[in-house]
C-alpha cells in the first residue's frame, strides 16, 4: 500500500461521512457525540484482533482497514493483539468454545500477524503512527483477586447476561457457556480502560458482534475515569446469497501466501458476485468514490466484462501481496482464459494446475514420433471419441497450450511439454485438462 501521507482534502474530510458512504457503520454508540469529537481533532483509536491462528484472513479485513482509513485522515490507530483474551477466546459469534492455545502458540501467532499488519497500518510515519499493542502486557501482571476487586466489582451479572453473545450461548442446552468465556466481556472491558488511561484511547471499533462488549469497556472506562469514549461497529459481512463471506471450497481465505495462494487470494475476489461486487469495492479497497462510480457504471452497462470484478482483486491482491505477486496471479488467471503462455514461469502455471481436472500420462508416450492429439483428447476425457475429436480439432475448438490446433494429424511429443512435464488442452472456452508426464 502507498503510506504517503494523505493531501490537505483529504485530511478535511470526515472519517465517519467516509464510511457512511462506503456502508461500514453497524452502530454507534454515541452518534453525535463522536461526530463531534471527531471535528475537534485527532482521535486515539483501536481494534482488537484475538492471535487464534497464525495469520489474519479476510474476515479481519473490514476493522483492520477502518483503522487505516482512520490512519489516513490522521488519527491515532492502535492494532490490539489479544495476547491475554486470545488465551481465553470470545464467545460471540460462536456456537461452541474456542480450543485453548499455549502461551507459545499465541506468540508465535503474534509475530507472524505483525508483519502481516505492516501491509494494513503505517507504523513508521512521524505525525500520526500506528502501534501494535498485546493486552498481556497489562493483563498479566494482574491477581485474580485484584481484578475482581478493581473490574469486577463495577459489572452486574444480570447485565453480563442479558448480552446478546452470552445470552445466545446459555440458551444452547448441549453447549452452555463456560465461565472462563463468561469472563471474556470484562478482559475486553479492561483493555478499553487501560488503553483510555494510558494511550488516551477514546474510540473502539469492532465487528457488530462486539456491540457487548466494547458497550461493557464504555461503562468501565466511565465508572474508573469519568471518561467519555465512544464504540463504533462494522457490519459483519456476508455474501448476497446468505453464505458466509471469506469462504472458499478449501476454507478461510488466508493473508499468509504460504496458508492460501496469491492466486487463489486473487481468485476468491475474481469469483465476487455480481450482486457484491461494488459493495466490496466500498469495503475492502481505497479506490475513491469516482473510480467506484466508474466502475458501477461499466459493470451495469456490461456485467460480462467483469471490469468491476478485475479492479477488486487486483486492488485487494496488491494491498495484501504487492504488485509483482499480483502480476503473476493476473497473469495465471488469463491462462484459464485463453492467455498466450509465452514468458510465463513455472510457478505461475503451477498455481493453475490445481484449478483444473488433472490427468497423469506416461512421458515415454511422447518419445520419438508422439501420440497422436485426438488419443490425447480422448485420455483427457474431453472427447468421447476418436471421431469426436477429429471432429472437435477440425471445428477448431481445440488449443495445445491455448494455441489453437486445425489438424487432427497433429502429434504431440515431449517437446510439447511445458516444463518438461506438462500439456494444456483445452476445448471451447472453458474446458480444460492438464496431462502431467510422468
């Protein structure tokens, strides 16, 4: 992402008109009283993040990026890693308890995050930096004891229980709710005080699942400090046809390419529906209002050309991955759509192979003369018979490593390989099979 500091416009706009328009605010706890905060100058702010597993995924995008675009009109974010409430796990959203992690676990856990953030947040500008925070720094160093005297002590269990997180889980008679996650509301509630006492930290925000908790801070930061401080939540996002957003068929979408693939990140966001398309371009990219307008412009005129699809992924891969890795991920997505193969790396056609039916072949097939290509359309799978792909090959809907093939005399020899080891054929538009040698 470009750190470059924001112009003068810029900076004059209001962070809460910005996401209005852009759709990212569920509830505020105080409307005009932010508002108001807000015009008065810089805010210290924060989102919290529980380590759970050694990298984010998208469903961490949508706060993590609020707090840059906070970042951006120069106010203070503060990145919380849950290095204390990690270890006991949120009980909202969740139908059943977290699995309790090692203190090993959670800092290795924080470390990779780290860097993963240094893509989000600008931690090395002079005027308004980002820090990253871990709540076992103070959390830690206090006795149970002290906590139930100084935290407590200010919370009613009757109001504990009427939260919408803890009341949905004790409702659940095979489940129930433990009282270590019980507790979880006053940890997250202590973060928000000691954030406010130390950091002159006077906003949180979160996912609209949160809504409990930041309230549960609110009240504790105001009975210790007599301190006014605001919540604000995000929407929790989900795709128009009700699923769960951040869901591929190999499960959640990394930000580790080691976890999910830069070309498998690109394509999560290349397979958008069309009904959520300009949506998440509010959401998870920094394009202005005017290339978003543009964009909803092309993708109502033409749907088809996927223009609006192509700025998301290539927006959100850059954020995430930088542009020398999107590039090859761009480059890998227009093979499957008859993209010439010259040039490419092998890593990058690597990336495809597993996104098409894959058939093994015996390499000394390929020695001498070859194989015959209308045997390999049949081993393939792509035509039912000999005569069927004589037929396709002379209808010219048949490509060898997407260069089309008009003879169906063609032979195909191990000089044909891409790397030594690979063939793409394709028939139509869209169907594909790579033979593997071996």
């Amino acid at each position: 992402m470009d750190f470059a500091p924001p112009s003068a416009k810029l900076r004059r706009m209001n962070i809460l008109e910005e996401l209005q328009w852009r759709g990212l605010i569920a509830d505020n706890t105080d409307p005009e009283g932010l508002a108001r905060r807000i015009l008065a100058g810089p805010v210290t702010l924060y989102c919290g993040f529980d380590p759970t597993a050694d990298s984010l995924h998208v469903g961490n995008l949508v706060p993590l990026l609020a707090l840059r675009r906070f970042q951006l009109l120069g106010h203070h974010p503060l990145a919380l890693a849950g290095g204390a409430t990690g270890s006991i796990g949120d009980p909202s959203g969740r139908t059943q308890e977290r699995q309790l992690l090692t203190p090993e676990v959670l800092a290795h856990n924080i470390s990779r995050v780290k860097e993963q953030l240094k893509r989000l947040l600008d931690f090395d500008c002079a005027s308004n930096p980002a820090r990253l925070l871990d709540n076992a720094t103070w959390t830690a160093p206090v006795s149970y004891l002290d906590f139930l005297r100084d935290v407590g002590k200010h919370f009613s269990v009757n109001q504990m229980v009427a939260k919408e997180s803890v009341r949905a889980r004790m409702e659940d008679r095979e489940t129930g709710l433990s009282y270590t996650e019980f507790s979880y509301m006053l940890l997250q509630a202590f973060d928000f005080y000691v954030l406010c006492r130390d950091f002159n930290c006077e906003l949180q925000i979160g996912g609209s699942d949160q809504w409990g908790n930041i309230t549960a801070g609110i009240d504790l930061t105001r009975k210790k400090l007599g301190r006014t401080v605001f919540g604000l939540t995000l929407p929790l996002i989900t795709n128009a046809d009700g699923t769960k957003f951040g869901k591929s068929l190999g499960g959640a979408v990394y930000l580790d390419p080691a976890k999910t693939s830069v070309y498998r990140f690109y394509q999560f966001w290349i397979r958008t529906d069309d009904r959520d398309v300009i949506r998440y371009l509010k959401y998870f990219t920094f394009l202005s209002r005017e290339q978003i307008a543009e964009l909803e412009a092309q993708h109502t005129a033409n749907p088809g050309a996927r223009v609006a699809h192509k700025a998301l992924a290539r927006a959100t891969t850059e954020l995430i991955h930088g542009p020398s890795a999107t590039a090859e991920a761009m480059r890998a997505s227009e093979i499957l759509f008859g993209g010439d193969l010259a040039g490419v790396t092998e890593a990058t056609f690597s990336e495809i192979v597993g996104e098409v039916p894959t058939r093994d072949l015996e390499k000394a097939q390929l020695d001498g003369a070859g194989r015959p290509l209308v045997e390999l359309l049949v081993h393939s799978g792509l035509s039912a018979s000999k005569g069927q792909a004589r037929k396709d090959i002379e209808g010219g809907g048949v490509y060898l490593n997407n260069v089309r093939e008009t003879s169906f005399q063609r032979a195909v020899t191990a000089g044909d390989l891409l790397f030594g080891k690979h063939l793409l054929l394709r028939k139509g538009k869209r169907n594909y099979v790579v033979l593997t040698a071996k």
